[in-house]
C-alpha cells in the first residue's frame, strides 16, 4: 500500500521561531512525497511583548505572520497545485483577554486562512517557551488545563485543538507528565468538550527532551479514543526541512494500537478522511 504522508502543523521563517523560508520548507516536503502539507504560521497576539526583555525576540514576535505570510503561501499554494495538496492555516494562540480574541477574529475574517489550530501556549501573556511559572506541578497544570478548556469556547472559527501537553516541554518538574490519575477530570472535561464541538485533536510529534514521543502522549491519546473521540490529525510541529513529518510511521503505528482508522484533515470548511 502506497504510503500516505500528511503533515498539518508547520513553520517557516514568517514564524518568530521558523528556521527556513517557506518555499525551501514546501521543497522538502514535496521531495519527501509528502500527500498533504499544512503550514500553520504563528500568530501569537496572546504574548504580551513588553514582557519580553530579548529585543530582537520581541521585534520577530510583531512582525510574524500577517500579511506578507498570506501574500507568498497562497501563490506558492498555486504553484504546487496538481503536485502537493498545500493548506495556507494559522496557528493562534489564546487569551482570555477580549481584545486578543477580537484581534484573532479579525485576521480570521480578513485572511480566512484554510483551517486554524487552537493552541495555548501562554498564561497571563507568559509564553511557557521564554518564562518559567510560580507554584508547583498541580497549580501550574492546573491553570494550564483550565486555559485549554476556556480556548475551546474561542469566539473565532478553529478546526484542530494543538498540542495538549505543550507546558511539559518547557517546565522543571522532576516529573512533567499529564498523568490521567492526577488531572484525569479536566483532561476528561476537554476531551468530550473537543467532541462535542466536533474539533480534531492534534498528535503533535515535537516532543522535544520529553520521554514520551508525542504531545498528548499515548496514554492521554487512548483516554480521548474511549470516550469517543474519533477525529485526530497529525502534526509535526516542524520549525526547520529535517523535522517535517517527524515521527511519522511510529506514531501511526501508535494510533492503529489504540484503535484509530483514519486522520481527519481540515480544509476550507470541509473535512478530509485518510485512512491510516
């Protein structure tokens, strides 16, 4: 059976953190037989920039994205038509700052990028990427997941819920594990809230130093599937060529254990069932 490679969460250098051009990113994928690539460039209106002491940090967070980024993705999503399915999607972040859901509202309306992943990365404009949070592992989890759970009634469309789990990466407790037992009611809470809702919940491979080899991990991928859950999709989370599609076989084998037959991709409105 011909391999069918998809790959729904990507960067480029219209991302503060992206590594490569887009069309160098596009290049590789294709080369790699690639089926369907999404790129989903930052918007990160949640990060509170005076927060940021690194300058040149702060100055690639404003310029990320926008509408340079829509401009180029679109002809190059031309350019690949008939040889890569090319998704032009967004990756926005959360607040529950009314202004920031207004500012995501509207580049929704104004570029209606081709799907968009919900994704928490901050709290009280902190991104867990460049801060580390007061308190120990149960009132940080805690806040984090009650943030995810709040993100899921965004007033702005969103077709994928982004990696659940994006904290452990960056985190210093000796054990930075969601474990079911501890936090088992609001991951319970969010996954049926992600069904309900009809959202698709990403298997993001940038897993980083972690021991586990996806975000969420197994076990919390197997408490989404017993409770119904059925809509999932893949995500690199790739920021450089070499990372596109990491992981890729191993975490299908992982979703066929547990009891998946298909990946779900968004696309303009519709989904796209591919069978796994």
């Amino acid at each position: 059976m011909k391999k069918f490679i998809v790959d729904m969460h990507t960067h480029s250098a219209f991302s503060h953190d992206g590594r490569a051009e887009l069309k160098d990113m596009l290049a590789t994928a294709q080369k790699m037989g690639v089926a369907f690539y999404g790129v989903s460039e930052h918007h990160d209106f949640d990060v509170q920039l005076d927060l940021i002491v690194n300058e040149d940090l702060r100055a690639r967070l404003q310029a990320q994205a926008g509408e340079a980024y829509f401009h180029t993705a679109r002809h190059l999503q031309e350019d690949y038509e008939g040889v890569m399915n090319v998704a032009v999607g967004a990756e926005f972040g959360f607040s529950d700052d009314e202004s920031v859901k207004a500012r995501y509202l509207a580049e929704y309306e104004k570029f209606r990028p081709d799907y968009v992943i919900n994704s928490v990365h901050t709290m009280d404009g902190k991104d867990f990427a460049y801060f580390q949070f007061d308190g120990d592992k149960k009132t940080v989890y805690s806040a984090y997941l009650s943030l995810i759970r709040r993100s899921l009634d965004a007033p702005y469309p969103y077709d994928i819920v982004g990696h659940i789990g994006y904290a452990a990466r960056y985190v210093s407790f000796e054990n930075v594990d969601f474990d079911l037992d501890e936090f088992g009611e609001q991951l319970d809470d969010i996954f049926r809230t992600v069904i309900a809702k009809g959202k698709i919940l990403e298997v993001n491979t940038a897993s980083k130093q972690l021991k586990q080899r996806s975000i969420p991990d197994k076990p919390l991928l197997k408490r989404y599937y017993e409770l119904g859950g059925r809509k999932i999709c893949f995500g690199s989370d790739a920021h450089f060529p070499e990372r596109i599609a990491d992981k890729w076989e191993e975490t299908i084998a992982a979703l066929k254990e547990i009891g998946f037959t298909y990946l779900t991709l968004p696309f303009r409105g519709e989904e796209i069932q591919i069978e796994i």
